[in-house]
C-alpha cells in the first residue's frame, strides 16, 4: 500500500556535537530528492517543493554552509554545489527546486545512495544527509540494482527509529504519515 507521504531518511546525523543552538564548524548539506513519477502521487513532490523552500532551507542552512542538491529517478543528476555567502546563492537553489517537476520513470534508490556515498566520502565540513522518496524502488536496467526490489518501505515505513551506527554517526527515519504536520 502506497503510503500518503514523503519520508525523510535521515544519515549521518549527531556527525558532530552540538551544544544548544551553536554549532562550531560550518555543514555540508546533501540533498537527495527522489523526482520519479511516483512522486507526483498524492502531491509529494509539490509539497516537498514548498516545505524546503519555506521551511527547511531559510531556517537551516546558514551562511559559510555548503549546500548540495541531487534529483534522483533512474539516474542521479547533482544540480547544486555550493557555498551559501549571500541570500542570492539561498534564492538560487529554491529557483531549482521550484522549477523542477516530478518527471522521472524509474526510481533508482540504489544508484542515489551510491552517488550520496560517494558526495559525502569526498567532502570538506561536518556532513548531513537528507534523502527524501516514496521508497518506491524501481530501477530500470542497465543498472545493478535492476530485476530486483528493494524492500525500503518494509525496512523504513514502520515507524520512527534512530539506529547508532558508530560513535557519534545515526540514522533517523522519520515517517510522515501527515506532512502538513511537518515542523
């Protein structure tokens, strides 16, 4: 069953140590952003649009942050690098959120991860990954990850869980049965 809502899969969190608000070091902020068709069931990917433009960029990422932007289906395409030193660089991405649509055939979950993997291994700045997707995974060949289904929904749709990896590196799943409750 197809569940009505974006899921946040959140890795490489609690990277550094935060005391209350200030944090010492500037972040690298990886985006991943499924854009498959199946995205634009029930309205996800408009949703998300508005609620990382609104919400999430202007009130995380500050200047001196690095921010990178993937959109993910069959293949992983980065559309974002950069270090955010003015508002113009801030508008800039939230013009390529905006304008993307959900346009993608096959969903690629596999590929994504990789490609986050590999952004992450090769960065500067304390990491913070967020991979948002319908977990629909449906990768289309040539791929290594074709002629097989994941089972992600099974593993991140049941509820809310923080996994300890290793010291100070978790992974927080978020499920979002509701997304207008997003805080």
């Amino acid at each position: 069953m197809k569940k009505q809502s974006i899921i946040a899969v959140i890795f490489l969190i609690f990277l550094f140590s935060v005391h209350g608000n200030e944090k010492k070091e500037p972040l690298h902020v990886f985006l991943m952003i499924d854009k498959s068709l199946s995205m634009e069931e029930d309205y996800s990917f408009s949703f998300l649009q508005d609620w990382l433009n609104k919400n999430f960029l202007p009130n995380n990422v500050k200047k001196g942050d690095s921010l990178t932007v993937f959109f993910f289906y069959g293949e992983t395409k980065r559309v974002f690098n950069k270090t955010i030193n003015t508002e113009a660089d801030l508008i800039e991405i939230q013009s390529i959120i905006s304008k993307e649509k959900p346009n993608g055939p096959f969903t690629d979950i596999g590929l994504a991860m990789d490609s986050l993997k590999e952004a992450v291994q090769n960065t500067k700045g304390l990491p913070i990954a967020l991979i948002f997707s319908d977990l629909i995974q449906e990768a289309a060949y040539p791929s290594k990850y074709a002629g097989t289904y994941y089972d992600f929904a099974e593993r991140y749709l049941n509820e809310d869980r923080v996994f300890p990896l290793k010291e100070n590196y978790y992974q927080v799943t978020l499920q979002l049965e509701r997304p207008e409750t997003i805080e």
